[in-house]
C-alpha cells in the first residue's frame, strides 16, 4: 500500500517559487499530487515546475490583481477539471514605526497579505465546488506584536479571521479552511533579519526549541492539513513556530 498523502489531488501553490511555498510544492508533488505553481515571478515559477517533472505547471499570477487570481483558477480547472488543495504563501512586509509608517507602505502590505489572501481564498473555494483543502500562511505577528511592523501584524490579524470565517462559511460545502503561523524561517524573505547576529541571536533565544524555523517545517504542516489526515480540522491557526509565540516578539 501506498504512503502517499495526495494521490491524484492537484495542488495549486501562489508564492510557490521561494521558500515556504517552494518546500511545499516539492513535498506535495513527492506524495502524488500534480501541482501547480503560481508566482508574480513567472520566470522562477517556470523553472521550479521544470525541476519537479511532468506532474507540474506554472503560472504567472498576482494576488492583488483579481483578475489575475481568477484567471489562475480558471486555467486550473480547464487543465485538470478539479482543484483540491490551495495554499497561499504570497505576502511580505513594509516597515517602520507607526508614527512614521507612509500610508502608501500600509496599503501596499495590507494589498499583498491580506486583500491577497481574501481574493485567493474567495476564487479558490469558487474552483473547489464541492470539497477541498485551502491553507492560508498567516503568522507568529497575526496575534504578536512586533515594533515596527503594524502593517504586516494588521494584515496577517486579518489572515486569521478571514481564516475562520471561511472555514466557518464553507464547512458545510466539505471545503476546509486552515491557516498556519510560522515563525522565523529561513528564506530569502528574512535575510535581512537573519544576517545580522544581534538580531538574529536575540530571536533564537526567544524560540523555546531554540533554532529558527526551516521551509521543510513549514512544509509538513502544509501536508497534513491538505491531506485527510486533517479531515475534520478546520478554522484553525496552527502555531508552527518552534513555541515562539509562547514569549516576547524581540525588537528589531
Ligand atoms: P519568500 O519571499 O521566500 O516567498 C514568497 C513568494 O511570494 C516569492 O516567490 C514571491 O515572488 C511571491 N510573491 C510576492 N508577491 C506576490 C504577489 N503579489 N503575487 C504572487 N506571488 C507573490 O517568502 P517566505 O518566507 O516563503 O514567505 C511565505 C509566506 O510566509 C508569506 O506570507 C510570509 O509573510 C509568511 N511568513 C514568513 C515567515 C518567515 O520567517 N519566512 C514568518 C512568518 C510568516
């Protein structure tokens, strides 16, 4: 018998050119799903479906532009005639303080993480019809503050509850609905955080397992809630951060 998490499943990745998406996409494509990868890098997108094989595809998208996630999902269902698992990785952050923060750098991050996991999440369910998994990438910032990033801890809030009243509004279509908060992994996203000793010291020992977060972390949680394993889990921010939400957020 098989081992395999997703036979036959097709598995749509956004942000699945880089690193958490990217470990994902790697780990679902090995358990049998055909996976598609959809990124505003198209390019990179390209070469990542190249390297997993004949069962994936890519797709240039953008999650603020609705048309563009509508497209993706259209294509979806003309290639395959079925969509079961959507995971979104696309987002990242503006910084600064809030008496200083531009409003135009507040928008843009709420565009990107929040207004982009709502377009995803709406076209996503349109796709599913009748079941699937869609997993939202919130974070340890959606119920802990950290200095300097109001914006991306506003947006990633608001992943969180959109995260539980979808799942609440499409439970009774078997569409489950789940959002995962990381902590610090290693990606190209955090170099910036990662590259500097001080800053990075001061987050290691604030992350009770004492290591930061690597995509493959990421990515295992992402199998068990696409899969049936997680058949009767829905609504739910799974912390994935090696206990970090359980102390400080440290200044950056
Ligand atoms: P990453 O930068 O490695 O990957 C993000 C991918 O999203 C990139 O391939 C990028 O091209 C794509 N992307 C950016 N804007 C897009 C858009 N408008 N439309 C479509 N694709 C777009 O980042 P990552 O660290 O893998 O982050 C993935 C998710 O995890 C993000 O939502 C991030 O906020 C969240 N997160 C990351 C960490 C961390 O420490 N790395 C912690 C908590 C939460």
């Amino acid at each position: 018998m098989s081992d395999k998490r997703l036979p036959g499943r097709v598995a749509v990745v956004i942000g699945g050119a880089s690193g958490i998406g990217w470990a994902s996409a790697q780990l679902m494509a090995e358990h049998g799903a055909s996976v598609v990868i959809a990124d505003i890098d198209g390019d990179h997108a390209a070469e990542r479906a190249a390297s997993l094989g004949a069962a994936a595809r890519a797709q240039r998208v953008d999650v603020t532009d609705e048309s563009s996630v509508e497209a993706l999902f259209t294509s979806v269902s003309d290639d395959f005639g079925r969509c079961d698992v959507v995971l979104n990785c696309a987002g990242g952050s503006g910084i600064g303080l809030v008496a200083d923060l531009d409003a135009d750098v507040w928008r843009q991050t709420i565009d990107l993480c929040l207004t982009g996991a709502f377009l995803v999440v709406k076209h996503a369910a349109r796709a599913m019809g009748d079941g699937g998994s869609i997993i939202t990438i919130a974070s340890l910032n959606a119920r802990q503050p950290g200095a300097g990033f109001a914006a991306y801890c506003s947006a990633k809030a608001g992943v969180a509850m959109l995260t539980e009243v979808a799942a609440l509004e499409l439970g009774p279509k078997s569409i489950r609905v789940n959002a995962i908060s990381p902590g610090l992994v290693e990606t190209p996203l955090v170099a910036g955080i990662t590259a500097v000793p001080t800053i990075q010291d001061d987050f290691t020992e604030n992350i009770p397992l004492v290591r930061n977060g690597q995509p493959d972390d990421i990515a295992a949680a992402v199998l068990y809630l696409a899969s049936e394993d997680s058949s009767w889990v829905t609504g739910e921010v799974l912390n994935v951060n090696g206990g970090g939400h359980l102390r400080r957020y440290p200044d950056i």
